[in-house]
C-alpha cells in the first residue's frame, strides 16, 4: 500500500474499532445487567391487558404488551413491555412469564427472550462487526506500513 493508502486506511479503521469495541462493551454490560436483574428476581405469571400501538421514529405501528400480574402480598401491578414489534406478540387476556424486582415490583419485565435480550444481542454484533472490520483495517495498514519500511530498507541498501 501506498503511504497515503495505510493513511486513508488507519483513519477510517480506527475510528470502526473503537466505535465496536464500545458498542460490544455495551452489549455485554446489558447482558450482564440482565443477567443481575434475573438472579434476585422474582418469577410469576401475568396477563396480558392491552396491545398499545404507537409509531416509531419512521412512522411505522409498534405494538408494546402492557400486562398485569400480583405480587404474593396482593398488591395489582400493571407494566409494559419495552420491546416494540411491528405485529403483536401476544393476545389479549394470554398469560405471560414475568420477572420483577421484590424491592420495587414496578420494575417489571415479560420473561422473554425479545423482552430481555434482543437488545443486548444487536448492540453485541454491531459492535463485534465493526471491531472486527476496525481491527482488519488497522491491522492491514499497520502490516503494509511495516512492510513497505522494510522494502524500502532494502532498495536502499541495494544502491
């Protein structure tokens, strides 16, 4: 490679792998996170109340569960689901799986895969992905940079 080629190459790679190395560090600081709120939380059944729709920040419809569940005391607690999906996942009155906090039951949850994880998982292969390309860029650049000394060392002890 050129010298401005292993330039061109080292300012868009780096740029890519520090962006992925951030992105999978979020990703596994969510997953961790989840995995936390799993441990000391508590598993009960809820029903599903309402399919609230709403459009997202292209304008298409969202679909988020809204469902309702009882704690052991008694106390009636209502909460939706964070995740948004372009067809509803659930039907009215369906019983769902959900996880809550036993110090603060409005910190609810439907135990589900879409629900928990998703996130975590796109954030992690965004990130892997453009740590990956940062790191071949950089990687490739570093190796013609250090190639194209060594060829150059050479011609001139040739003369």
């Amino acid at each position: 490679m050129q010298e401005a080629e292993v330039r061109t190459t080292t300012i868009i790679g780096a740029p890519f792998f520090v962006f992925g190395i951030g992105f999978l560090s979020l990703g596994i600081w969510l997953w961790h996170s989840d995995a936390r709120f799993a441990e000391h939380a508590v598993r009960t059944q809820g029903k599903v109340t309402d399919l609230i729709a709403g459009r997202d920040s292209k304008g298409n419809l969202s679909y988020h569960t809204q469902f309702e569940f009882t704690t052991p005391d008694g106390q009636r607690l209502r909460a939706t689901g964070s995740a948004g999906t372009s067809s509803p996942d659930y039907s009215l009155g369906d019983t769902v799986p959900v996880l809550y906090d036993p110090a603060d039951p409005e910190d609810a949850e439907i135990d589900s895969f879409l629900e928990r994880s998703f996130g975590a998982l796109i954030v992690s292969l965004l990130g892997s992905i453009s740590a990956l390309v940062g790191g071949g860029l950089l990687a490739a650049s570093i190796y013609s940079d250090s190639h194209g000394r060594r060829s150059s060392r050479k011609a001139r002890r040739a003369q």
